[in-house]
C-alpha cells in the first residue's frame, strides 16, 4: 500500500497572502527569523490577519535546534494559538511543524516517526499551520518531515509523520522577488537536486514522478532568467520548488543528500551550494545503476540524447548561476584532506543513503568525494 502526503491547500500567486484574511482565528502565533523580520514581510502578515491577539517568535536560527523549537513551544503553549503561521525558509518552517505537536504531546520528537499515532498520545490539531516559504527550494513548506539538531547530544532529529505538514501552504511571489541571487542559486539548485533525486530514489511512484519530472522542466528552464532577475521566472520557481517538495517528499533523496548534509555539516556552508556540488558527480555515479535508463527518459524529455548530455547541461547551468563547480572552489586541499575520513564514515551513516539507487561502499564514497573536489569525471 502506498501513501501520498500533502497539504490540503497550496495558495499561490501574486497576492497569495490575502488567503490569511479569511482565517478566523482569534489568536495566531507567528514563526519566523530575525532577518525576515527586517523585510517588512511579518507587518504584511499581520496586516492581512484578523486575529485579536498575534505573538511572533522569531528566534530561529539556521539549523534550529532542539532548544529553540522548545521555547517556541512554550509560547505556543501558554498562548494557545488557533493558527500557527510560519513566514521563511526551511529552518522557520520545521520549527513551526514541531511546535504544532510539541505544543500538545509531550514527547522526545525523534519518538515521532511515520507510524506514531499522535491522536492516541492526546494530539487534538488545536491549532491550523499555514507554511508561507521565503526561499524557492527546501520544499519544507509541503513535506512531512521536520529537522532539528539536538546540540546537547549532538544529533539530528527527524520528526515525521503525515501530521507534521502544513495544512496550507502559500506562495506569494512577492516574498521572493528580492530573494538574494547567491539564494537564488542555493535554493534553485536545492530544489532540483530534490526532484532529480526523487525520481530516480527507490520509493519513486507514479505521484512522485508526475511532480518532480514537472519541477526538473521549470527549474532547467527558468533557474538562470530568475538568477538574472526576470520576475516571471522567478514565481515559477517559487512553485518548482514547492512542486519538488511534494515529489521528493513521497519518495525521498538520496546519496546526494548524504554527501551534502555531511560536507555542509562540517564546513558549514549553505545546504543548497553543498548539494549543487555533489549532483553531477552523483549522476556520473549512477551511470553504471539502473537509474541511468530513468536519467536516459528525462534526458529525453528535456531534448536531450542521453543522461551524459543531462549531466554535461547540469554543469553548464551550474556556471551560468556562478556556483562552484568542484570543492576545491570551496575549500583548501588541507582541510579536505584532513576532514576526508570524517566526510567518508559520516556519508556512509546518512539516512538518506537508503534510498539511493545505487548505494557506494567505503571505497566508492571516498573516491566519489576526490573527484567532487578536483573536478574529475566519475567513471567507476
Ligand atoms: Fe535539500
């Protein structure tokens, strides 16, 4: 039996906030982070709700942890908040997706998994969350995952159940018209390493593959206009990235994924440039997989030979969005050196390795990372 999550509504366009004028809460709690507050988006939150009383919690921090979902909780608990209402990108997002439990089970969320009934522990759904995405790529706002980092323990935790998405999710264009072009890039590239890795994942289906095939076409058509600042591509993005969400959300990533949490995690750079990184050499990995005949009919939906064409124009729309090509763009040869061991044995215990095609043993990982860092071509 299979499953298909999603948010119940998905509201997008160029007023796409003006949906929040019909919710009758009384009172609402806004998540959000301290840069988006200085935007002026939130005033055009709170000015479209109708709310009595309105807290906003704007603590969260890039990776949130543990503690910070926690505080927010507290609010959330001694307000009671009808609405929940999270205005950012991802981080802001999966703490509002926890706090909307925590706020009535009391549990360790790395209890929460797919088959935790929450309604059995007391959840009643007090309060309705709305995701509004600043960023067009984590595909947080419509996936039921939510990723926190215990700093005490030092370990990530990953929430999922089919409660933890949004209700609705709102696309308002506006919120991303400015977005920075190095996010831009990040974000775009986040979002099709997303719908590339859910099609070609283990648990593809015919939903998932319907969405991220979609989400591949517009993102390798629209990302480099939006990076240029053409306004009409930039709003398809903004949905791709949302359409990528709700692909790979119901089939996973994979390798890529592990490869970037684990380089990112370590050299702390910005997860959609760590992913962007590993995308290509990961395809040329997967040439010698089954996935190269799935990689082969998207080629070809894209008027493309082959998968090697793919991934030649992958690179190519790498340098037109000016993101580094291989990681010694980014790093030294002396920190990768020093660090290689850790990069191996961490990526070969990301959870999302399962999930990969093909899966690379020690050697594998190792060497797929010295040709990520010089540039060379995977060909093992
Ligand atoms: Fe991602």
């Amino acid at each position: 039996m299979w499953t298909f999550v999603s948010p119940r509504l998905i509201v997008y366009g160029d007023d796409a906030l003006t949906f929040l004028e019909g919710e009758k809460a009384n009172r609402a709690l806004i998540v959000t982070d301290e840069s988006i507050l200085k935007l002026g988006f939130i005033e055009m939150v709170k000015n479209s709700l109708k709310a009595e009383k309105i807290e906003i919690f704007s603590d969260v921090e890039p990776e949130p942890s543990l503690d910070t979902a926690l505080k927010c909780t507290k609010i959330a608990r001694d307000l009671q908040p009808q609405l929940i209402v999270a205005v950012g990108g991802g981080s802001v997002i999966d703490v509002a997706k926890a706090t909307r439990i925590l706020m009535e089970v009391d549990i360790d969320p790395i209890a929460i998994t797919p088959f935790t009934d929450l309604f059995e522990l007391g959840y009643t759904k007090k309060a309705k969350l709305i995701a509004i995405p600043t960023t067009s790529g984590t595909g947080a706002d419509v996936t039921w995952t939510s990723v926190l980092t215990d700093k005490v323990e030092h370990r990530k935790l990953t929430p999922a159940n089919r409660e933890v998405v949004p209700d609705v999710t709102i696309l308002d264009y506006r919120l991303v018209a400015s977005m920075p072009k190095r996010l831009v890039a990040g974000s775009g590239f986040d979002a099709l390493t997303h719908a590339i890795e859910g099609i070609i994942s283990i648990w593809r289906n015919e939903f998932s593959d319907a969405l991220c095939e979609k989400a591949i076409e517009v993102i390798m058509n629209n990302l480099e206009r939006s990076y240029n600042g053409d306004a009409e591509a930039r709003a398809k993005m903004h949905i791709a990235a949302t359409m990528a969400g709700l692909g790979f959300g119901n089939s996973q990533v994979g390798l890529v994924h592990s490869l970037g949490h684990t380089f990112g995690a370590i050299f702390k750079q910005h997860h959609g440039l760590c992913v962007a990184l590993f995308l290509p050499y990961v395809m040329q990995f997967y040439l010698k997989s089954d996935a190269k005949a799935r990689m082969d009919t998207l080629a070809k939906k894209l008027e493309l030979e082959n998968s090697e064409m793919l991934i030649d124009k992958i690179f190519e729309l790498m340098k037109k969005v000016e993101l580094p090509t291989k990681l010694s763009e980014v790093i030294s040869r002396k920190d990768f050196e020093s660090n290689l061991e850790t990069l191996v044995m961490n990526t070969l215990n990301d959870s999302s390795l399962g999930m990969s095609p093909r899966i690379p043993d020690y050697e594998h990982t190792r060497r797929i990372y010295e040709c990520a860092f010089e540039g060379r071509k995977i060909d093992f």
